[in-house]
C-alpha cells in the first residue's frame, strides 16, 4: 500500500510522543509512589560521596580564583542588605575581635582605601567643604591651634611641634601662674622664649606660659627675668597635619 512519506513520519512522531508522555507519566507515578526510598537513596548517595565532591569543589576553587572573586561580587552586590545586616550583626556580637579584624584589613589594604577616599572625596566638594566647615564650627579649639601652626610657619619656625597636649601639661606645671609676675588671674599665652623674630622655633623647649600683659611687655625682647622652659612634660611633640590636596 503506497503512503505517504510525510504523513507517515508525522504519524511516527506523534506516537513517539504518546510514548514519552506515558513513560513520564509512569516514571513520575513510581516517583511519587517511592518518594521515600528515592529521597533516602539520593541522601545516602549524597553523603558517600561528600568527600569526593568537596575536593572537586577545593580544586575548582584553587584553579579559578578570578570566577570565584566575580561570582562572590556579583551575589554580594544582588544581595547587599543581607550582607550588611549580617555584618553588623558579626560586630555586635564581637566589637573587640572585630575592631581588630579590621584594623588589619585596613593596613593591609591601606593605600587602596586611602585611594578609594580621595576618589570619593573628590567626587563631592561641596559635601567635603561642607562637612569641614561643620567641623570646624563644633572645635574652635582645633581652629586655635591650626591658627598657631599658620603664625609659626609664617614667622620663618623651622621646628613646629608644639601640640595642645603639652600645654596643658605646662599649665598644670606652672599651677596655671605668669612665669614672669606669677599671677594667675590673667589669661596664659605662650610666649616664644627666644622670639620668632630672633629665630625662634614653636616647639617645647622654648614656650612658657606668661600672661598677656607680660608677654606684651616682654615683645621680641629678652625673657622679662631669668627664667627656665618648663621640660616637664611628657607628652609626644605633635608634627602638624599636612595639607590633603583634594
Ligand atoms: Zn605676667
């Protein structure tokens, strides 16, 4: 009986299908009939052959370190929330251990951040100047001492190393009296033992705490009475900070 070809491959493949469908029909059936046995058995499988599966796993590791970057980069970015509450949940639990933690990280990897900051800082001025005029509004303290370290730099001082620190040590020293008259009901300013003018240098050994009115009096002249620094102090001379070039 003469056929037609393409009606009878149509008519195969109809009937393969029929017999795919029955067979998943069937295998699905004694799926859901064995779901335990099959469970277990995959379970068992699993676990005879975990050390097998975690050497692959170390070797893929070990010989694709940049796939491994990129792929812990991109679910981290997908899920940066959950990354970021789990980190602070870690700091909470440890803020020692984690302190620690992160001072190493930042030595480490120190020129990279500082890098990253400067990036950034220079991303944004209007927020940097913003944030440093704040500053500056909330230490009036810190402006005082910038504005020493400019005079000093200005007056040709060649060691500039006199930190906020050791004055109030000196203060303390001298119980907060004129090294000069010895009065103490009068502001303390430090006055240059050997003044700017005369080569003077803004450092430890040649600052001592006079009242205003003598250290009017005494100007760029000699000390007003033989008098000595005051070397009692014990705290670490302070380079000022540089500039940051933004
Ligand atoms: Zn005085």
């Amino acid at each position: 009986m003469p056929r037609d070809p393409e009606k009878l491959r149509a008519k195969q493949a109809r009937s393969r299908a029929r017999r795919r469908e029955k067979i998943s029909a069937y295998n699905h059936a004694h799926y859901l009939s064995h779901i335990e046995e099959i469970r277990l058995a995959n379970r068992e499988r699993y676990l005879a052959n975990q050390d097998d599966r975690l050497d692959r796993a170390a070797a893929y590791r070990a010989t694709h370190p940049e796939e491994i970057r990129i792929s812990k980069a991109t679910h981290r970015l997908a899920n940066l929330d959950e990354y970021r509450a789990k980190a602070k949940a870690k700091w909470a639990a440890d803020p020692v251990k984690s302190k620690t933690l992160n001072a190493a990280r930042y030595q480490r990897n120190r020129p990279a951040i500082l890098l990253m900051a400067a990036i950034k800082r220079a991303s944004q001025p209007a927020k940097v100047r913003a944030r440093q005029q704040r500053y500056r509004a909330n230490h009036p303290e810190r402006n005082a001492y910038d504005h020493e370290l400019r005079k000093a730099r200005k007056n040709g001082a060649t060691i500039i190393d006199f930190c906020p620190a050791q004055w109030e040590e000196m203060l303390l020293a001298c119980h907060g009296q004129c090294v000069y008259c010895g009065r103490d009901d009068l502001p303390l300013t430090k006055d240059h033992l050997t003044p700017y003018a005369r080569g003077g240098n803004h450092t430890l050994w040649n600052i001592l705490p006079a009242c205003v009115s003598c250290n009017c009096k005494k100007k760029d002249g000699p000390p007003l009475c033989p008098v000595q620094p005051l070397l009692l102090t014990i705290a670490n001379p302070r380079r000022p900070r540089k500039k940051r070039v933004a």
